[in-house]
C-alpha cells in the first residue's frame, strides 16, 4: 500500500492521497494526451464534496485553458446539480432539483428528436 500526503501513514486503499493538499491533489497531464481508468467488476467512482458549501464540479477547458463546462455544484448551498457555461454561480443554464427531479433552464432551452 502507498500513502501519499501528509496524513498518509496508515493507508486504507492501495494508493491512498490523504491531509490539507492546499487546494491541489493528482495532476494527470501530457501533451499527447492523458485518461483515467477505472476498471472492475463493480466500479464506483464518488466525488464528495463533504458540506453542502463546498464545490464540486467536473470542469470542462478549451484548448487556452479557459474554462467552458462545468457540470455538478459551484459552492450553491444547496444539493441541486447544474449545467454551467464557465465556472463560476452567475453561469448556470440547467439544474436539475435533487429532491423532485425537476429540471429548469435560465436560458432557451430547445429539444428535438
């Protein structure tokens, strides 16, 4: 087992990251590109953003590192999902109501079959 971090002295998984990584954590990157896999049987990937304030969003970045998707919860306080156009609150086009499955759009939203 490998613990990396600085609370990393009784690793719990094979590769455990644990401690305050002062806003950073694994970095993947390569000029020829780059993927993570998770294989199994029964795969589980969880994002916890560990209090209902906090971000947690897969962000999506053009080709000059710009931001331009986000997809889960920028810091809302609230246990809803979003669509965002950048990556900030005011950018929001979809979310989608945790309770209800509600889904509302702040801007034209369009579907065809």
């Amino acid at each position: 087992r490998l613990g990396i971090g600085p609370d990393h002295n009784f690793p719990q998984d094979y590769v455990d990251i644990k401690g305050n990584l002062s806003g950073n954590g694994l970095t993947v990157s390569s000029s020829n590109g780059a993927k993570i896999l998770l294989k199994g049987s029964n795969v589980t990937s969880t994002i916890d953003r560990a209090d209902a304030d906090k971000t947690m969003a897969l962000t999506y970045n053009n080709s000059n590192n710009s931001k331009k998707w986000s997809l889960g919860n920028i810091g809302e306080s609230n246990d809803e999902f979003y669509i965002y156009n950048g990556d900030n609150i005011n950018d929001k086009i979809i979310r989608i109501e945790h309770s209800t499955g509600n889904i509302s759009a702040s801007a034209h939203l369009s579907i065809s079959s």
